[in-house]
C-alpha cells in the first residue's frame, strides 16, 4: 500500500471545513496511519516549499501557512497519491471541478484548502519531514474486505 501526505491548511482550519474533509478521505476507503495538529513554523516551511522560495509569492504564503495550525495527516491505500491528488483536484481552485475539495471550497490559488503529495517519492519525504516513526500507526482497517478485491490487497 502507498502512502501520501495530507496538510489540511491554515484556510479549511479556520472555516472549519477540517471534519468534512477528513471524513471525504475515510469515506473514499483510504486509511488514516497518523495524525495531528501543529503550527508550522518558518524553518520546516522554508524546507518543505524550497521549490517556491524565490517566487515573488513565497513571505505570504510562509505568512499564511504559519498563521494558524494545520492538521498533517498521513493517508494509506492502493495508489493514495494519485487517489488522493484526483480528490483534491488542481491548486487553482477555481480551475478545479465541483466534487473536488478544491472544487467545492477553494477560489483561490493559496488559500487551497488542502496539500497533497505530488509523487510517492514526495510523499515519503514529506511524511519523514512532518511525522516521526512513532507517530505512524499500523493496523488493520476492518473494512478493506470491502473496499479492495482479493487482487488489489497486495
């Protein structure tokens, strides 16, 4: 199974959109390893968006991202980055289809509601960024009987 890292961001908390958020990834069948609430500080951002820091953009959306706290959260399940990257729909959130995260609560390329991994590489990057070992958990989610074939469970 692949993982992908989830951040709720600074927006959704703040509108509180978290829980019907959460629940679109539990309701697709993915599997919740880790969790949590924290305010991301300059330093980790600095890192995490290193691809953006000479964009013009970049102080705002450090300020923006670091304004309030997040919720990180790690998700499971067969192909997660490409599940969860259609689920999101695209960063401009008013190019993104209704039914999309963004597509129902974004109209804005910053304020977007949600990051997601953009690749499995990414993703095992990100998680080791934003959560240690400890605080990944695994179990078995009772109901993957149902929400995979015999097949697709490998």
């Amino acid at each position: 199974m692949e993982r992908s890292l989830i951040i709720i961001k600074p927006d959704a908390v703040n509108r509180d959109m978290a829980g019907r958020i959460i629940a679109r990834f539990e309701e697709k069948g993915l599997k919740i390893i880790g969790m949590k609430m924290e305010l991301l500080h300059p330093v980790k951002l600095k890192e995490h968006y290193s691809h953006l820091k000479d964009k013009p953009f970049y102080a705002e959306l450090e300020k923006f991202m670091s304004s309030i706290p997040s919720i990180l959260m790690v998700v499971e399940g067969k192909q997660a980055v490409e599940v969860v990257r259609k689920m999101v729909g695209p960063t401009q959130g008013r190019d993104a289809n209704p039914g999309t995260i963004r597509g129902d609560f974004s109209v804005s390329n910053q304020s977007n509601i949600v990051h997601a991994s953009d690749s499995a590489d990414s993703a095992e990057k990100e998680i080791e960024r934003f959560f240690r070992k400890e605080e990944l958990h695994e179990y078995k989610k009772m109901n993957f009987e149902w929400i995979y074939s015999k097949d697709e469970k490998n």
